[in-house]
C-alpha cells in the first residue's frame, strides 16, 4: 500500500486489508516522500481505524524502495501521482505489472489537509478496495 507519506492512506489500507486477510498474507505499505520516516500514522488515521476496531498505532512510517518489487507480490497506489513516481521506480516489466491504483480508476484523496470528515471517507474508500482485493485472492 502505497502513498505520499505514509501516514494516513497507506496505513489505513494496510490495516484495513490485514485485519480481513489471514496469516498467510503479510501487508506493508509505505510513502513515496521519506517526510516521516518511523513516525506513527497520523493520529486522525489512528482514531477512524481504532473507531472501526482496527488498531495500526504499531505501524512506522518507510519510503518505498525498489527492493520492495522483489519483496511483495502485488503493489497497490492510492493515487495517479504516486502511481508514476513507483511506476518510474520499476526497472523491469515484471516489476511494472505488480504495480495498480487501489481504486481502478480514481484516486483516493489525501485526508492530510482535512478533518475528520476526510479521514472518514477516506476510510470508507479502502474499506470498500479492500473488500475487493480480498475477493480477488478468494477466487479458485
């Protein structure tokens, strides 16, 4: 789970996705700005997953490297900006077919700027993405 900072989107998604995932899968996300390096997400992100009962106040801030197209399968973006900045990254076809925007055709905005109201909706947008990444691994 990819976004700018790594602190509000891509935390939340990666909480999100974990808590309807078993063990088996393991979700990372991660900024492409290194801005917050090994700080919590954002305490607004923090309060409108703990209110949805998922805790991510463990998490810590990374910047996306390129090891991370040989550690991870699949790579999702939260928008077109930060879907060309890790595209620009990729060396390699393998690594650019791993890389897709969370929502097929449109961004998830970035709460950082906005209240509560934002982080809500934001929530409501990856909890819906996420519910569709896990019927993708439910297929046979």
């Amino acid at each position: 789970m990819i976004c700018l900072g790594n602190i509000c989107r891509s935390p939340l998604a990666e909480g999100i996705l974990q808590s309807k995932l078993d063990d088996r899968f393991i979700v990372d996300s991660a900024g492409t700005g290194g801005w917050h390096i090994n700080q919590p997400p954002d305490k607004r992100s923090i309060a409108v997953a703990r209110k949805n009962g998922i805790d991510i106040t463990g998490l810590r801030a990374r910047k996306f490297s390129t090891d991370d197209f040989e550690t991870f399968d699949l790579i999702y973006v939260m928008d077109r900006s930060n879907y060309n900045d890790v595209m620009a990254l990729a060396q390699e076809d393998a690594h650019r077919q791993k890389v897709r925007m969370i929502l097929e055709n449109d961004d998830v905005p970035d709460p950082y700027f906005g209240g509560e109201q934002e982080f809500e909706e934001v929530y409501r947008m990856l909890d819906k993405a996420t519910d569709a990444i896990k019927a993708q691994f439910e297929r046979p």
